[in-house]
C-alpha cells in the first residue's frame, strides 16, 4: 500500500531540480523548459509566446516559475496568455515545481514554464 506516493498516470511530473536543470518523467531537461501533463522540452522564456499559447484549449492556468526567487513577468507575455483565456500564475521554480504536481495528481488542466534555479 502506498501512503504517501502520488501516481500521475502517463502524465509528466517534476521529480526534480538542481542547477540549470528539471528532472520530468525521467528525463533531465537543461535551461528553461515548457511541461504539460503530455509533454515536455526546453521553452525560449518570456519571448517565447507561441508555445504556450498552443496550449490555450488544453489547460485553464500556466504556472510560471522565474528561477530561484519570484519575478514579475514581462506585461506581453502575461497580456498574450491571459487574451487567449490562459491564466499565469507566477512564483519561484522551486514553488511553481510543486504546485503543478499537487495540481497534475488531482487531473487540473495545468502546464508550468520553469526558468532554472541556478
């Protein structure tokens, strides 16, 4: 019996983090990266519009972590997402990391766009 496992299903969780990189679903991921419960890749930061905008009729918030500590967000990108009815929330990786596993295990539509924890 597990007590305190959580179990995704084929959904990609965080399972950690260090200097630079994420660890999703067994994979280590260099630099900033997009992860949606399907999928993810490295992610081109707040210029990087287009990617999460393709995710507008697949999840309801983005999490947006800045790194080691929390950061506004650029006003265009926050605009972009939020037009195309995404909500951001923005927080520090490590915080941003957490809260979308909490969320993935309970089937929200959520995606996180983490920049490194250097």
């Amino acid at each position: 019996m597990r007590l305190t496992e959580v179990t995704y299903g084929t959904a990609k969780a965080i399972e950690g983090y260090g200097p630079g990189f994420f660890r999703v679903a067994g994979h280590i991921f260099r630099g900033a990266c997009l992860i949606t419960p399907w999928d993810a890749g490295p992610w081109g930061g707040f210029e990087d519009t287009a990617a999460p905008l393709s995710l507008a009729d697949r999840i309801d918030v983005l999490f947006v972590g800045t790194g080691a500590g929390i950061a506004h967000v650029p006003a265009t990108f926050r605009a972009a997402l939020e037009g195309q009815g995404i909500g951001v929330e923005v927080m520090a990786s490590p915080t941003a990391a957490r809260t979308y596993n909490v969320l993935l295990g309970e089937g929200r539509r959520v995606a996180v766009a983490l920049l490194p924890v250097d």
